[in-house]
C-alpha cells in the first residue's frame, strides 16, 4: 500500500477546567488527507484549500509532525500530503492537531502500524509545536483515541482514554481569530493554592462524572477558576452564551481549546438544539460573524477512507 486517504477530526481541548490535560474528540467536521509513501528521504505538501498555509516543511503542522515520524525511519522514503483542511486554523476546535494527528496516522498506516500511538502524539506534538509554539497534546490524544483523553503526564507520556455517556456538544465559532500563542501569553504563570484545590476538585469530578455516567457531576464539575477568566475577555458575549446555554438547558461548557470557539455539553440532542438557538439568540446581537454547529463526543479518532 503506497496511498492512503484519511479524515481528521475536530476536537475540544481542556474541557473547561483540564488546561492542557483533557481533551475530546468530535463527529466532524473533519479535516481530509490523501498521503503517499515515496522514496527518498523529505515531505512534500500540496494544499487543496483557501487557507494559504506555508507548504515548507519546517514552517507547516503536517511538516513539522512528519520530519519528526521520518526521523525514526530507517528507510529512504518520504511523504506527500495533499491537504484538505476543513477545519479553520485558528478556531480553537483543534485545526493543528488534526492536521499534525491525521498525517502520523496516515503515515503509519503505511508503514504497517510499526509505531504506537504514544509514538505517533509524540511525532503529532513536534506538528503542534510548529502552530503553536508548544507541545501540548490536548487536542492530539483525544484526535489519535477519540473519545475522552486524559493526559495525566505529557513527560513521559502518559495518556488514558475515559469512557463517558452520550454528549451532545453545541459549538459556536465566532468567526474572529484567537492566535493560541497569544491565549496562552496572557495567561498567570502561578495560581494561588485556594483556585488549585478547587480546580483539582473540578478536574477529578469532572472525571469521576464521565466514569460514572453522572450528569449532574459532570455538570457541576465545568468550573475553570485559573484559566477561564483571563481568556474568556478575548470572546465577545462569552458571560450570556454561558448563561443563556445553561438556562436553556446545557450541562456546562466554556471556551474551546484556546477559543474563541466555545462548547457546550447537553444530554440529549434536542437540549443541544435548544442551546444552539439560545447562543444564536445572543450572538445576532454582536457585530461579528459566527456559525454554530451540533455534534456529539466521538468515540472513533482518524480514520481511513
Ligand atoms: N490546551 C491548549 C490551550 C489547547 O488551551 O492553550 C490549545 O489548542
């Protein structure tokens, strides 16, 4: 086999109050990638999309993933990746990650699964590092496993998959660009002892909810202290699409990843629907573009077409 197509998925990192360790996958949208194997060494990248992305390896998220996975190949083959991206860069549902997660898997797949899946996120953060100037896998574990990702270590890695209950998640995208670099910036380098115990006590509810299928823990447990606060000024109208969501009926949710997207959590589709409404309500008030979207917690990572 020398070629492959694959679809990436959209994913939620942080999940409110996990900052950098929990993260879930989405059913779509997805990110489409056709991959060849070649021979010599070096990545080549085509972009089938409008976004103008940088095609020089180095400076590219599928790049930068895969000169990392080659490096680790003793064989004088190459890749050429024709890219898809459906997913918009910047929009906080996980962009980069699908990008830098469907090209190892893809890439791997091709080389008869020689690496696990803890290799291929260690190849897939070199990808991520290249967007965002970091190496978070928030959004790379869940887009690798689906489903629910805990990181509970990133070095070394160490990633457990949560099982959870059915999740309708409603998601708005502003259409203005949050640069995760800048999100990151502005952030506190130290948190006082009193928000850590509440974040650690949200964080391991938060857990035990989805292990538990209990909703009401879940619920209760979508509370960011740390990150939340500082963050949530970049997102116009976040304070009323939060509370709008929850009186219509959402479980919890919050920003997005870096945003500005954000998500909201429902039990059920037709509370999702009735979310997705309230949030529309609210943002035909503010000046800026947006678009929602329902979907629900996928339990399937990259796949094969
Ligand atoms: N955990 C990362 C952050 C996710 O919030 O900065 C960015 O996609």
């Amino acid at each position: 086999m020398t070629e492959i197509t694959i679809l990436s998925p959209a994913t939620v990192a942080n999940v409110v109050c996990g900052f950098d360790i929990l993260g879930f996958a989405l059913d779509g949208p997805f990110d489409k990638m056709l991959i060849r194997k070649v021979s010599g060494k070096g990545v080549t990248i085509i972009n089938k999309d409008d976004y103008n992305l940088p095609t020089e390896p180095a400076k590219n998220v599928i790049g930068g993933a895969l000169l990392a996975l080659l490096e680790a190949v003793p064989e004088d083959i190459g890749f050429v990746v024709e890219s898809t991206k459906i997913i918009k860069p910047g929009s906080g549902i996980g962009s980069s990650a699908a990008s830098a997660a469907g090209a190892v898997v893809g890439a791997n797949h091709l080389l008869n699964d020689r690496f696990s899946k803890e290799e291929l996120i260690r190849f897939a953060m070199c990808g991520e590092e290249v967007a965002s100037g970091s190496k978070h896998a928030d959004n790379i574990a869940p887009c690798i496993y689906g489903g629910v990702t805990l990181i509970r270590s990133s070095d070394p890695l160490d990633i457990i998959s949560i099982p959870a209950p059915p999740l309708y998640v409603t998601i708005l995208h502003p259409q203005i660009e949050v640069k995760t670099s800048d999100a990151r910036g502005i952030l506190k380098k130290q948190v006082s002892l009193k928000d850590a115990i509440t974040q650690w006590g949200n964080v391991a509810g938060l857990i035990a909810g989805f292990m538990k299928n209990d909703y009401d823990l879940i619920s209760r447990s979508l509370v960011d202290v740390i990150v939340e606060p500082i963050r949530s000024i970049l997102i116009p109208g976040f304070e009323e699409v939060k509370k709008k969501s929850l009186e219509a009926g959402a479980l919890g949710g919050g920003i997005s990843g870096s945003g500005p997207s954000m998500f909201m959590l429902s039990k059920d589709e037709a509370t999702a629907k009735a979310v997705e409404m309230a949030i529309i309500a609210v943002y035909k008030n503010i000046d800026i573009d947006f678009h929602t979207h329902v979907t629900t917690i996928s339990n399937e990572g990259v796949r094969m077409i």
